[in-house]
C-alpha cells in the first residue's frame, strides 16, 4: 500500500536549513494499524503529511497503491489524495460557521464528482457511523470535543478512503473520550481500511498492530512484517 523509500525532506528556516527527515524507508501493507511514535520534533507530522500527500517537496521516492507519487506536483497530488486519503488533525480543523454536515460534506463537494445531494446523504452515512446522526445541524461549538473528533473522522471518511491518517486525533481529549475515538479506529481497522495514527502516547500506540519509531527523522523499524 505504502512504500517510502530514502525520503528526506528539508526545511528552510530564513537561512537555515532544518533537516526534518533523513532519509525514511517505511512499508506499510493495506489493512495495516500502524501507530507512528517518537519525541516532539522528529519528524513524524512532516512524515504524515507526505503520505497524506499534501507536501510533495522532499527527496526520495513514494509509492501509494503501486503507483509513483514522488514525481507528482500538488495539483497533480490532490485529485489521489481526495480519493485515497482521510486525514484526521489534532484540533479537529472544523470550519466554525459551518454544521456537523456540512463539514463533513466538504471533501466530497470539493471532488466534484458527485451530486450535491449525494454527498451530503455520504456526510450523512458517515456521521451517522460515528454517532452523530441526531447532531447535524449543529455547529462544531455546539459539540463536546469527543463529539468534535467524530465529526472529522466522519469527514475524512466521507470519500471512502483506503487509507486514513490521524495525526494525534487524541491529544486534545479526556481519557474516556480517547477510548472512544481509539474504539472507532479499531472499528475502521476491523473493516478493513488501512490506518496510521501519530501519537506520543504509548497506551494509544497499544491499540495499532505495529509501532513504527521515528527518531531525528529516521526510521527504525519500517519495514513491514
Ligand atoms: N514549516 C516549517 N518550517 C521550518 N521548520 C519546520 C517546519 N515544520 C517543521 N519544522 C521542523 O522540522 C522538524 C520536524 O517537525 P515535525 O513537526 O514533523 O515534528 P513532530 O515529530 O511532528 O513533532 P511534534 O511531536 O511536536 O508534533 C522540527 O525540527 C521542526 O522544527
Ligand atoms: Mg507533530
């Protein structure tokens, strides 16, 4: 599913150059939980938003579904990544004067290859899988954080990606509302969708299947069992 290969990328800060990743090989197998741990700063944000392809300045070379992705430029990216990926944000990136459905519609209004309708009644499907049928018209500062969380694991379900990518989706919740997030990515997991979740937290990394180590932008252990 996922095959990164020598990946390095480099930031320029003014006139320093910060290198955040030092040449990554990582595989990740479809249908994989793989949890992404390691200290602040080293690179695991940078590496999740090269898988969720939204970042396509690095070196090294991709491969999303057997298909060569390093080549690509953003614009080329996005159409793959609308299809293929759901990304999950630690503050949930909610747009406030929007409702529950209508955030959870955007990624497929933005496709644009669907009836308006039909991505609503999609936005709908995925609430509803998450529990929040009875809270649609409700704007995100109507919602509990838990409730916030569920509202973007549903939009970033609601183009039915094969991969979904959660960046600390627990970071900002109570102990009992990361169970319950935990317990929905399991749930996908079960399903047979392909999950990579960042955390610092070593009982979240528990609920993955593998624990991937990144340390000053390198990787352990990436490749797959
Ligand atoms: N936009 C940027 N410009 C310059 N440097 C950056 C930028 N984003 C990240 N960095 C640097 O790249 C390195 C890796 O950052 P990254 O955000 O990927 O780490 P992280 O493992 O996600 O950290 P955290 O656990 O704190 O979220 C850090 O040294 C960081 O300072
Ligand atoms: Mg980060």
């Amino acid at each position: 599913m996922i095959a990164l290969e020598a990946v390095s990328k480099t930031y320029q800060h003014g006139d320093v150059p910060v290198c955040a990743l030092d040449g990554i090989d990582l595989e990740i197998h479809e249908g994989e939980f793989v949890a992404i741990m390691g200290p602040s700063g080293s690179g695991k944000s940078t590496l999740l938003h090269i898988l969720g392809l939204l970042d396509s300045d690095y070196r090294g070379r991709y491969r999303l579904k057997g298909r060569e992705t390093s080549n690509l430029g953003l614009d080329a990216l996005a159409p793959v990544r609308n299809r293929e990926v759901g990304f999950v944000f630690q503050a949930f990136h909610l747009l406030p004067n929007l409702s529950i459905l209508e955030n959870a519609a955007l990624p497929a209004l933005y496709a644009r290859d669907r009836e308006e309708e039909a991505c609503f009644e999609a936005a709908r499907h995925r609430l509803a899988q998450v529990g929040l049928e009875n809270r649609l018209d409700h704007r995100p500062s109507q919602l509990s954080i838990g409730q916030c969380q569920r509202a973007g694991i549903a939009r970033a379900l609601v183009n039915d990606p094969s991969l979904l990518l959660a960046d600390e989706p627990t970071g900002a919740l109570d102990s009992k509302t990361v169970q319950e997030i935990l317990g929905i990515l399991e749930e996908l997991y079960e399903q047979g969708r392909t999950v990579v979740l960042v955390t610092h937290d070593a009982e979240v990394a528990k609920s993955a299947r593998r624990i991937v180590h990144v340390r000053d932008g390198r990787c352990e252990n990436g490749r797959a069992q």
